[in-house]
C-alpha cells in the first residue's frame, strides 16, 4: 500500500509537468465553472421573477377585486399566477425549463384554451442547446476522459518506453494504476469543485451532492474502463481515440436520435391544435344551446349544482362558467391522449436511455432536479388542479347561494398554498424512480 | 507516398499528391469506415428530414384551409360572437427548412386569433419530445455543422506528419515538391471528400428548388456549407503542418473540435441569455394590462373613455342621442377601442422581438469564437428557419387578425342595427334579431405564410458570412506560413 502511495506521488507530479494534460484539465475546469456560475446566475433569475410575477399578480388581483362585487365579474376579471420554482439542484441541470413553460397566469375560463399558452424563451438559443453542468458532464467529461486515457499505453510503446516500464514496475497495477488513479482523481476535482462551490451556496441538500458525486464517479469511471480498454493493445493512439471518439457519437447523437425516430413513429397523439378546435367549438356552440342542453351536462359531471338557481331573461354568469366548463369536459379525451402521448414518449425515451449512458445521466439529474419533463407534467396537473380548486370556490355562489360577500374573497384558493404539499408529492415521485 | 515517383508527368503534381492521398485512405480501415459512415449518415437525414418537413408542409396548409373554411361555414350570428370565435394561422415551412429546420421545432407552429387578445405560437413539437435530441438532432444542418468536421478531422489528421513521422517529408521536398503542391494536394483530396459529404445536400437543394426556392439562394446555401468545411479542411492542414506528430495533430484537432462545435455554441446561446435577459410575456403582460385598462373595455360602449368618441360621432352626424345615429354605436366603439388596444399591443410585442432579436444577435456574435457558430447562423438565415422569419409571421397575423377582426367590427357597425343589438339579451327573439347574415363570414382570405426573399435573407447573413470569410482567410494565411516554417526546418 506505501508502495502505491508513492508511485500516486510519483504520477502526480509527473501529471503536473505534462502541459496537454495541464490545458486538459484547466480548460474542464473553466467549463465546469462557466457551466455551474451561469447555472445558479439563471436559477436565480428565475426565482427573481416569480418574486415579481407573485407581487404583480397580487397587486393585479386586489385592484381587479376593487372594480368588481358580483361573483361572475371577479371570476372573469381576476387571474391568478402559478409557477414552478426551479429546486435547490436546478442550477446543475437546467433540465426542460427553456422548452416547458414554468409559469403561467389563469382565469376561471375553459382551461383548455389557456394552459398551451406558452411564455417560452428564445426558440434560436433553445435551438443550439444551453450549457449547464449535467451537459459538462454527460457530454464534454467523455471526451476529456478519452483524450487523456486513450493513449496510456500507446505513447508508451511509441516512444519505447513501455516494455521497459512494464519490466521494471513490480506490478503492472502500480504502474497503470497509479496513473489512472492521479488523472481520474484530477479530473473529478477539476469538474465537480465548481458544482460543489455551488451546491453549497444553493444550499443544495446533502443527499442530492451525494448522489451527483457518485453518479459523476460511476460515470468516469465507466469511460475511463473503456477508454483504456479499448487502448490496452493497440500502439496507434490517433486509432484508438478515432474508436472511442466513434462510441461517444454512438451514444450521445446516434442511438438517442434513432431512438427518437423510433419512439415518434410508435406512439400516436392527438394533434395540439385540435384540442384547441374541439374546445372553441364546444364553447362557442353552447351560446346558440338552449341554456338547459349546458346545463344538464354541467350538472351530469357536477351533482352537487343540479339545483341551480334558474334565471329566465338574458345572460347569467353560472351558464357562461358551465359551458366554459362544458368546452374543457368536450375536450378532455383528447386533451388526455395528448398528455397520456406526452408521457408514453417520454417514458420510452427510459429504454433508450438504457443503451446511452450519457442520456440516461441527463435523465437521472434532471428527475433529481425537479427539471424535466416529468416535473413539467406534474406542474401541469398542479395548475388543473388548481383550476378546479377556483370553480369549486365560485360554483356555490354562482349556482347556488345568492348574496355574495366580499368577505368571503379572503378565502380565495391559492397557488402558493398548495406548495408544500405538492413538494411532498413531488417528492415521493422522485423516490418511485 | 512512397509510390509518388511513379506519378506521370503528364498529371500535375498537386493532383498526383491528391491522388496518393485518396490510395492512403483506401488502404485505411478508418478512413474507408468514416467515409462510408459520414456519407449513408448525411444521406438519411436528408431523406428523413426531408420527408419530414414535406409532410409538416402539407399538414399545416391543409389546417390552415379547414381552418378558414370553418370559419366561413359558421351561422348567422352577432358579428361579435365572430371575434371571440377566432381564427386560425399556420407557419408553413420553408423550402429549405428540409436542410435546416431552424427553430420551427422550437416556436409554435399555429396561432389562434381573436378579438382584444394577441395569443402566442402554441404547440412546439419539443414540447411532445422525448427529450432524447437535446444533444443533436438528425437535420442535415446539424450533420454538416458538427459531424461533418469529426470526419474530416478522423480521416485527415495525419496528412503531414504522417509524411513527417515516417520520414518521407525531407524526402518529398528534396525531390522537388514545394510544401506548396503537397499541402494543395493534401487539400485537395479532403475537399474531395466534403464534395461527397455535399452531394446528397445538393440532391436535396434541387428538391427544394423544385419546392419553390430560390437557384440563387440554394447554390448561396450550398456554397456556405462548402466554405465552412473548407475552412476546417485549413484548420487540420495547419494543425497536422504546425505537430510534429499524428497523435498530437489528433488530439489537437479533436481537442479543437469538442470547443468550437460542443461547447461554444451552447456557451453562446448561454452568455447571450445571461448577458441580455428578456422578460418573458408573462410579466411584460402586467404592463399590457396596465395600459389597457386606462383604454376602458370595448364590450361596454357606456365606458367613460369612449365619450369622447360618442361625442365626435354625434357632432359628425348632427345628433345627440346613440339610437338616433345611422350606425351601430356599440359596433363603433369596439372597433375604435380593438384600434387602440393593437397599437399597445403592437407596441409591447415590438419591443419584445426587438430584445429578442438582441439577444440572438449577441450569441451569433460568438461566431467570431466559432466558425460553426456563424454557419449555424448564416444556414438559418439562408434558409429561412432563423428567429427573424418567425418574428416575421408573428408580425403577419397581427395583421390578419386586426383585419379580420376590424372586418367583423365593420359588419357590426354598419349591418347590425343599435337597439336590436342591446336587446340582444332580452329573451329568445331578441337573442334571434341580434345576428347578421353567414355571408358576413366571407371575409377571411387565404393566409399563406412565405419565406422572405432573397435578398432579404442573404443580406441578413452578411455579417455571419464576414465571420466565415474571416476564419477561411485567417486560417489560409496561418497555414502558409506554418509551411514555409516547415519547409525551411524540413529541408536540409
């Protein structure tokens, strides 16, 4: 063991007189970095805005409450903010969050012609992708890693050194060991300080830093075996680089984009756009209904209101919330299919990922992180249920009781409110996968 | 190399330097598998890619006429229950969006229009992914920008110093083969095979100028492509001239190719959010609704904002009471209140696409930093799939929508009369009387959204073009002076 210690010594210094592997490692360094700074610099300009959004939403509501005193009106004119907030891990992979939209303002309309309005970043810089540090690792550490194992043995034999090195050291292991050891060591160090740095000021929970780290760990340690696998015999470093370079492109591009084709052909979804059709006409249709033909498949999906106040002359509110109501429940099937596609696709992507390590570490952070497409899904039936949290709030006085007060605005549902027990929901998915 | 004196006389030296080049890489596992590789790869993304954005092309016109077609086949109604009923407008691709897609994945591809209301594009198709082409995707745009320079790299990094490792260099240069001939050579057999990587790329620009396009723009977007794996064809020559040795020319080169074609363009598009933010529409939403308000609401023509209007039609028209006026007062107020409503509207999206536009022009700076970055930008905008074609169309159906929406206003005002219309509510026939006739409808014409022209497209590239040029000729000038350098040292 002291034997191995000192070769680890030996290598070590010998590593930090090597100026490629130095500008290797520097360079992993700077992108870890640039990866984890600008990461938290997002995450926090996130949590910034749902700050202002949550004060502007607030002072919005309260001045539209002023205006109005009947249920039907407050209903109409009152919109209220849900969002998702990025979690304590977000910084290290940003996830889906430019792609799915993360906040969103809803009134107690038919849900279905609000909830796909998108407030999407710019498509040109979703298109090229971000950098964050799960990218770092799942894409860029591979090629750092083969860039500095592939020609372990190789350049020995180049340049002569290698059987009088093999005979020399007492051990194979010592001698081989020992320099994967030192280099593995320094790229950990390199690429996961920042992350650390970061995680601690994000207050990231200590069970999460510990599975990043290990997950990263098992993750080098896989290319590190190939890397030096596939180097073992050959003396032509540029060939074996060519090899593993070619299984990298394997994993990262080729099998995620043919798992992709396959994934689109075999599940079928209802287009967006006719869940928007299906609605509008519904809706639209049920002004020139008779009020009872809405009425009665309101009331079929809502017993409760099946004695609702019947007003004879002109329009009324509670008809005009039941057919919003009724265009959502036209719809619904459909609007079922598409999140049920949404879902199935990404749950297929699971077996590809099967056969890409670098999409699978993708998908491990980002469910970790709260910052994928699961995580979208789930906010989206957060803001469903909250949909159907207001109309239970405003059916009794729109359908049922008659001298409405103010007062009871107070008890208004709230988004916020919901929060901690969504987390805990949350957190029970994260602990199933 | 070493069969180079057999070469006739007859052929030029640089083509015989090509030529040995191309037995090399015969005889080269590597070269032949790449080559064979680099080229089926190219081949399918054309054919799916293409098949593709066909179908998208047909799915959204076809969805754009049942759109408009329901929308004329609607009953007699209120003119107004028209605006909230709304209508369709749909992005058709470009022709050349079968080579690079663009954003089309990333924007939604409808909008749906109605009165008071500017909705965004909805249903991006990366929202129903699998999130498996995060790190790249199959178009061609992205096989020529990222892949194209991997196999370049793997089949040409040793074009000099394996000639300086097995000592032929000296050799060659004693003979009589200037640095010159064999680095035109050299590049010459490499050019050869980006022409092969090309082919089924310009296969597919005919097709799209059977779709419509431009021979102009296809051959400008052709040659893009050719002049930017033309400057990575300099940059392995001047790597492979400047190392003594392959495995340092390799892991140069791939070195290389990991910064600018993996990291940078995402170090771009991450500097360019962080550097020039944008508000989402969310929260600029708060500022629309603030100035909306001081507008009053166009539903209730008793709204103390539009007294000034009442004033000016009872001036015009010599009366003083709203029934007494020829026209639909309620008719006339919505439509003075959808005018100034677009215009708020109109002003906060233009400031929206103007940041925008900012941010994407920050990152496509970094195309200084990255040759791939500036052909990412300059294939988009040639093609016509950047963020500004789809500004563009946002553009365009604001138009359509006030349009149609005025139309409608039109109708209401000059066919509706005033006390049918606030009787509208009084029971069934007074719900009957207020409605006017199906042919009203009539007013929605084809939206067909097209590319922009030629011109347009290409001047918008310009600057990403410079930042091509500027790393060809960089590299070109580097890379002769790395041979003289060479030529002096090599030469005894």
């Amino acid at each position: 063991m002291v034997a191995f210690t000192k070769h680890i010594a030996r290598e070590w210094r010998f590593m930090l007189r090597q100026r490629y592997v130095l500008i290797l490692l520097v360079c992993a360094f700077i992108l870890s970095s640039f990866a984890v700074f600008t990461g938290v610099s997002e995450v926090s300009s996130q949590r910034q805005t749902i700050e202002r959004l949550k004060l502007a939403d607030e002072t919005d509501r309260l001045e539209a409450q002023a205006k109005y005193d009947d249920p039907g009106s407050l209903a109409y004119y009152t919109f209220h903010l849900s969002y998702s907030e990025p979690s304590n891990l977000a910084f290290a992979a940003l996830g889906e969050r430019d792609t799915y939209p993360w906040k969103h303002r809803i009134r107690m309309l038919a849900l279905e012609g609000q909830i796909y309005e998108s407030d999407a970043q710019n498509a040109e810089l979703a298109q090229a992708g971000k950098i964050d540090f799960t990218f770092v690792i799942a894409a860029l550490s591979p090629l750092l890693l083969i860039l500095l194992f592939h020609d372990l043995s190789a350049n020995e034999r180049t340049s002569g050194r290698h059987d009088l090195l093999v005979t020399t050291a007492k051990m194979k292991i010592h001698l081989w060991g020992a320099r994967i050891v030192v280099r593995l060591l320094a790229v950990f160090l390199c690429l996961l300080l920042p992350f650390y740095v970061a995680a601690f000021i994000s207050d990231t929970a200590w069970s999460s830093i510990a599975l990043v780290s290990l997950w990263c760990f098992a993750y080098f340690i896989f290319w590190t075996l190939i890397s030096v696998y596939v180097g073992r015999k050959s003396s032509s470093a540029p060939r074996v680089a060519s090899a593993l370079i070619a299984i990298w492109v394997l994993f990262v591009f080729i099998l995620p984009i043919l798992g992709d084709l396959a994934i689109k052909q075999a599940v079928h979804s209802p287009k967006g756009g006719d869940i928007l059709m299906v609605q509008r006409e519904a809706v639209n249709a049920a002004w020139d209904l008779p009020v009872e033909t809405t009425m009665d498949a309101f009331v079929a999906k809502h017993p409760k209101y099946a004695n609702y106040k019947k007003e004879h002359e002109g329009f009324n509110w509670g008809w005009y919330y039941a057919f919003q109501q009724v265009g959502d429940q036209t719809a619904a099937n459909l609007s079922q299919a598409y999140a049920d596609a949404s879902q199935r696709k990404y749950d297929f992507a699971a077996y590809v990922a099967m056969l890409s390590p670098p999409m699978l570490l993708q998908r491990k952070m980002t469910r970790l992180a709260n910052s994928d497409a699961i995580a979208a899904f789930q906010y989206e039936k957060e803001i469903r249920s909250f949909h159907a949290e207001l109309r239970e709030f405003y059916y009794p006085w729109l359908f049922l009781e008659n001298d409405f007060d103010k007062a009871v605005l107070s008890d208004l549902p709230n988004f916020n409110n919901n929060e901690n027990q969504h987390k805990k929901q949350n957190k029970v998915d994260t602990n199933e996968r | 190399m070493s069969n180079q004196t057999k070469a006739s006389l007859s052929i030029s030296p640089v083509l015989s330097v090509a030529k040995d080049e191309w037995r090399y890489w015969f005889r080269s596992k590597l070269a032949m598998s790449v080559l064979l590789i680099g080229v089926l790869l190219t081949l399918s993304s054309v054919v799916v890619t293409g098949i593709n954005m066909i179908e998208l092309a047909h799915e959204r016109a076809a969805m754009q006429n049942s759109s408009e077609d329901t929308f004329m086949d609607q009953p007699d109604r209120h003119p107004h229950r028209m605006v909230h009923y709304g209508h369709y407008a749909f992005r058709t691709p470009a022709p050349l969006s079968m080579l690079d897609p663009g954003v089309d994945a990333y924007t939604g591809n409808s909008i749906f229009l109605e009165g008071h209301r500017q909705n965004s594009a909805m249903f991006a198709e990366q929202k129903q992914s699998t999130g498996l082409t995060k790190m790249g995707n199959l178009s061609p745009a992205f096989i020529l920008q990222v892949l194209a320079p991997l196999m370049l790299i793997l089949i040409g990094y040793s074009a000099i110093t394996r000639e300086r490792e097995s000592q032929t260099l000296a050799f060659l240069l004693a003979q009589g083969t200037s640095m010159f001939t064999l680095l035109t050579g050299k590049g010459l057999a490499l050019f050869s095979i980006v022409i092969l990587i090309m082919l089924p790329v310009a296969i597919a620009g005919l097709f799209a100028i059977v779709q419509g396009e431009s021979t102009l723009v296809v051959l400008y977007f052709l040659f893009t492509y050719t002049l930017y794996l033309l400057t990575w064809t300099l940059a392995i020559l001047l790597c492979s001239t400047l190392l003594a040795k392959n495995s340092e020319s390799f892991t140069a080169l791939s070195f290389i190719w990991i910064l600018l074609c993996i990291a940078m363009p995402r170090i771009a598009s991450t500097s360019a959010s962080v550097v020039v933010p944008v508000a989402g529409k969310l929260e600029t939403d708060f500022a629309v609704l603030a100035d909306l308000r001081k507008l009053g609401d166009g539903h209730n023509a008793n709204d103390p904002a539009f007294n000034k209007l009442k004033q000016s039609l009872f001036d015009k028209y010599e009366v003083d009471k709203v029934e007494d006026l020829p026209i639909n007062f309620r008719g006339a107020v919505a439509s003075a209140s959808e005018e100034e409503l677009s215009k708020v509207l109109n002003r906060f999206a233009e400031k929206r696409m103007e940041e925008e536009l900012a941010q994407t022009e920050t990152a496509r700076l970094f195309g200084w930093l990255s040759p791939q970055i500036a052909v990412r930008s300059l294939s988009m905008l040639t093609a016509g799939s950047s963020i500004e074609t789809h500004h563009r169309f946002l553009r365009e159906t604001e138009t359509l929508r006030l349009d149609f929406v005025q139309a409608l206003n039109k109708t209401h005002i000059e066919q509706l009369n005033y006390i049918d219309d606030i009787n509208r509510n009084n029971g069934e026939e007074g719900w009957a009387k207020a409605r006017v006739s199906a042919e009203n409808w009539k007013i929605i014409e084809g939206f067909k959204f097209t590319t922009d022209s030629p011109a347009v497209r290409i001047e918008r590239g310009f600057s990403s073009l410079i930042q091509l040029l500027f790393w060809s000729v960089m590299l070109a000038l580097l890379l002769s002076l790395a041979s003289k350098n060479l030529a002096r040292r090599a030469s005894f």
